[in-house]
C-alpha cells in the first residue's frame, strides 16, 4: 500500500486519493466547509463509502459521526456505488395504469438491477418517484437529464441501450 494513501478501498484509485487530499488539504480549516467537502469528494469517487466518510472526518477535526449524519441526511448524497446513469420511473397513477411496472420489470430483467440498485457494472441505477410532473406522456421515465414518454417494455431496451 502506497504511504500517502490512508487506507485501501477497492473504488478508490492514487489518483482519486491523490485528488481528495487536495480537498482536504483546501478546506480542512473553513468551518462549515464539510458539505462542500463531502459534495467534491462524491464528485471524485461517485459516492462516498463509510470508510471515506470516517477519513473525512478525522482529516477535519470532526466526529466521524457528525460526517455521517451531514451524509446521510442529504438527498444530494450517496453511501452506495451509483451508475453512470440513473433511470427513473414515474410511479404515479397515470403511469401505474399504462404500465410502468412492466417497463419496471423489463428493466430489472434485462439489466440485472432492481429498484433503489445499481446494475453490476454500474452503467444504471434504477429509482422509483412518486411522480415526474409529465402524466399526459405516461408512462414517463427519465435518464439523466432526458424525458422519455410513452414508454413500453418493448420500446425500453432501445432507449436505454443508447447510454452507454
């Protein structure tokens, strides 16, 4: 194990380390400056595991307690490995009865990844909302940023096989 890297973890490569220190190091003395740590670390790593959490904490003088409940109260944060794309289904009533579940199921079925999960390879994470405000395109999903309306599970594996 490298010295100036403090602990091993199998998501987290020297550069990232390398890049989280810098983090750190600028911002280690700023009080309040733990969500912006946290929200620049996230963007290094793609989620920030508990161990990375702990560090973070020790590196700034905090309880690693205190990180950990900054972490986990913030929608804007994520404990758990994300894709590289997130996919969203509209749960709403107007989707519900023009079958989101199926397209929900089809992609559960094709890319190995359940709902509130990120698929193996970790191309998708799959969530389920309550409502996407779009009920006159239902079944609505969206991926990233992109609206897709009238969704089917015959249709879905062509959109999604476009983000790779």
């Amino acid at each position: 194990m490298n010295r100036s890297i403090p602990f091993q973890h199998p998501d987290i490569t020297e550069e990232m380390w390398a890049s989280i220190e810098q983090i750190l190091q600028a911002n280690h003395r700023i009080p309040g400056s733990i969500i912006t740590v946290l929200r620049r670390c996230q963007k290094v790593v793609g989620y920030l595991p508990v161990e990375l959490i702990d560090y973070i904490g020790r590196r700034m003088n905090l309880a690693p307690s205190d990180v950990y409940g900054v972490a986990s109260f913030y929608a804007l944060f994520s404990m758990k490995p994300k894709g590289r794309h997130t996919i969203r289904l509209c749960l709403g009533t107007a989707c519900y009865v023009k079958g989101i579940k199926e397209v929900m199921t089809r992609i559960e079925t094709k890319y190995g990844v359940k709902e509130g999960d990120t698929s193996e390879d970790r191309r998708f994470s799959l969530e389920a909302v309550r409502c996407l405000g779009a009920c006159g395109l239902a079944p609505v999903m969206v991926v990233d940023q992109d609206t897709h309306g009238g969704v089917s599970s015959d249709k879905i594996i062509d959109i999604l096989d476009r983000y790779e």
